[in-house]
C-alpha cells in the first residue's frame, strides 16, 4: 500500500507540473492545488516511514558513548558560558536590574593567587571539606563534603563587622539542593533572632528567607546546574534579595541585628559539588542625587568588568540603571566618566584599559537612551587611588568608575 501511494503521488506531481500557467486560477484548479499539497505531505510522511526506520536503526547500533563524569559536565558548562559571556551584551538584558552594591568594600575574596587544592586563604572553617579549584578557567571555592560551611577572617571576628547599610555578592554554582547564606558568623557570633531565622536559603529557581519564599518567574527554563550571581541588600533592618537579574525576596524588617556572614550547604558531596567565587561585602552610602549635590560626582565600586577587559559584568547594570534614572530625572546633569584601576599591572596598560571601560559605560548608556552630548568618558588608570593597593579590598575600591559632574 504504502509503494502504491507513492507511485499514485509521484505521477500527480509529474501531471500538476507540467500544467500551463494561467493568470487567474479557477475554481477546479484551485482544489487541484490543495490537493496536491496534501498528496505531497502524504509522500513525505511515506518517505519518513519507509527510511526513517533504518535510520534509526542504524543509529541504535552505533556503540553508546562513555558518559562526560560530573565535574567534566561542570567544567563544560562553564567553559560554554564564559564563551557566551564573550559574545553576548548582558548589560541590556539587565535593564530593570535595581540593585545598587555598597560604596565602600569592607572584604572581597577573588581568590587571586590561590593554590589549588589549599583552603582559601582568607576564610576560616566552621565544618566539612572545602577547597581552591579550578573551574572554567578560573579559581573558585569548591563545597565537596561533611555539610561543609565556612566564614569570612575577620580580626574581630566576634565584633559585629556589618555595618546598618551594607550588601553582600557572590556567584553561586548552583544545585537542586539548598545553599544558604547565614547572615551571622556562626562559628564566632550568636544570631540574635528570636525566630530562628537567620538564613537565606538557595537553589537553582528559588529564594527563602523566614516566611518569605519565592520562586522565579522563568524557574521552568532554568538549569540546575549553573552559574548565578546571588546579592542581598540590608538597609537598617530592611532585606532584598536578587537571583541574577530579578528580586526574589522583600522583607520590610527582620527581627534581628546581622553581624557577620556564613556561607554553608548540608548537601555537598563528591557527586554534587558547590562552587562560590566573587564574594564582596560593601557598606551602603547615600543616594546619588545627594551624592552629587555633596561631592560633586557618584564612585561607584559597583561596576564590574572582566578581568583585564572592558566587557561589563551583567550585575553592573544595577549602578547604571541607576545613573540612567538619575539623567532622565534630571536633564541638566552632565558627567564625564571617568575609569580607575589598580596598580596591578603596567602603568601604560591600566591608562588604556581604564579609558575603554569608561568609553563602555558611556556607550551602555548612551544605548538605554541618553544623549550623548552629556555625557564624555576617560581614562585616568592607576594615578589617583582611593584606598590601600597592598589590601584587596583596597584594591576592590581603587578599581571604580567615578561619574563627575560638568
């Protein structure tokens, strides 16, 4: 039946193709033509049937691939989402991002010049296995085993070391399985909540802190297994929370005093490693109209670029949607972006890195809808720090982008 079908539809397609072309279809015509589309589906699906067998077939008896383990899976993963990071432009699809880090970093851990295999150099541990490794090209803090939980070395570690504004970042490897962020030491410090809570718990779709949960609006396209920029905002009392690009959490007043940081997952395990990089606490300041009222210019320690580069981290757009909202409030004001590094490096190249990522930031917004003649950028390198160079964080704030009014 099924050659017969064929041998009926190819000789229908041979007759239709050698009809004579009219300039106006009649009625017959035109239900020879549906017809014909329907015969053509019809020899296609045959085509489908009779080969697509063997196909697949031949396909079954090809020998089964060994299985990529877990952490060359991870390490995939990471090498394609640094590659996508290099060609993407994340900075727009974070436009409504609305978080702004502190102004002043009071620790900062990029894991530079870590050896792998050691424990990270300026953490202490509470419990369980933790490591330097290596991860997508990059030193990370790897969670393996025995509920592993670690806390930032503080000389004052039993003092309370947060501020009344401060915030907290990191990237978070993330699983199906729960991390979580205590917002005391709890190696060092007592918590102080009369509830209990204490803790912002985290997986790969979904924030909880005390009675507050929620889930991310896109969680059914989510990977489990990626990379995330996890950041929490503390304002005298006041708690938000952000996975990537979005707020999860708002709580108005928690009900206790946090004084230090814990980072901690029971679930870690050879199987289902935990990776953190890019961890920064930061004191709060002013808000920026004020800021420029006072000084005369916004730093902001905020905006982020890859190492040696002048590609934007996608959490910068937290700082320049804020500068964005400024201008559009307030038509007058004019900046001149000005770029700041390091000493890390030659004095020549941080002069011209520090120009592009400058010339970055004015373009990024400049695309959102600013008009370029208020704005102009440069570079000034590593001639005019704000902080000790031989501390990281020190370092962390002499690396800054300064909007000075003109």
């Amino acid at each position: 039946m099924k050659t017969n079908a064929l041998t009926l539809g190819i000789a229908i397609v041979a007759l239709t193709m050698v009809q004579p072309v009219c300039s106006q279809e009649t009625p017959t015509q035109k239900i020879k033509k549906e017809s014909n589309k329907v015969i053509n589906r019809s020899i296609e699906d045959s085509f489908d049937t009779l080969f697509g067998k063997k196909k697949k077939k031949k396909e079954e008896q090809q020998p089964a691939q060994q299985q990529p383990t877990v952490q060359q899976q991870e390490e995939v993963a990471g090498q394609e989402q640094q590659a996508g990071v290099e060609q993407a432009k994340p900075e727009l699809k974070w436009a409504k991002y609305d978080f702004v880090p502190g102004d002043r970093v009071i620790f900062e851990d990029n894991l530079a010049g870590e050896e792998n295999g050691e424990f990270p150099s300026r953490w202490d541990l509470k419990t369980g296995i933790v490591e330097v490794a290596e991860f997508g090209g990059e030193n990370v803090i790897m969670f393996r085993d025995g509920s592993p939980s670690i806390v930032p070395y503080f000389r004052e570690v039993r003092e309370d070391y947060l501020p009344e504004v401060f915030t907290v970042e990191f990237d978070l490897y993330c699983s199906s399985s729960d991390f979580n962020l205590y917002l005391y030491d709890r190696k060092n410090q007592k918590s102080g909540s009369p509830s209990g809570y204490t803790d912002l718990e985290i997986n790969y779709y979904r924030m909880e802190f005390a009675q507050s949960n929620s889930a991310h609006p896109d969680k059914n396209n989510l990977a489990k297994r990626r990379w995330m920029h996890v950041a929490v905002a503390y304002t005298n009392g006041k708690l938000k929370a952000y996975m990537d690009e979005t707020r999860l959490i708002n709580i108005p007043r928690i009900d206790f005093d946090p004084k230090g940081i814990t980072l901690y997952t029971y679930h870690a395990r050879n199987d289902q490693l935990f990776y953190v990089k890019n961890v920064r606490i930061a004191e709060g300041g002013v808000k920026y109209y004020d800021r420029v009222m006072q000084d005369g210019k916004i730093v902001a320690t905020g905006i982020r670029f890859d190492t040696g580069k002048s590609t934007l981290k996608p959490e910068s757009m937290g700082v320049i949607n804020e500068i964005y909202e400024l201008m559009e409030k307030y038509p007058e004001l004019k900046f001149s972006v000005e770029g700041h590094t390091d000493n890390v490096g030659d004095d020549s190249s941080n002069l011209s890195l520090s120009a592009d990522r400058a010339e970055r930031v004015m373009n990024t917004l400049i695309e959102l809808g600013i008009d370029k003649d208020r704005l102009t950028s440069k570079g000034l390198g590593e001639s005019i720090p704000m902080d000790d160079n031989n501390l990281p964080e020190g370092r962390a704030n002499n690396r800054r982008v300064e909007f000075v009014k003109i």
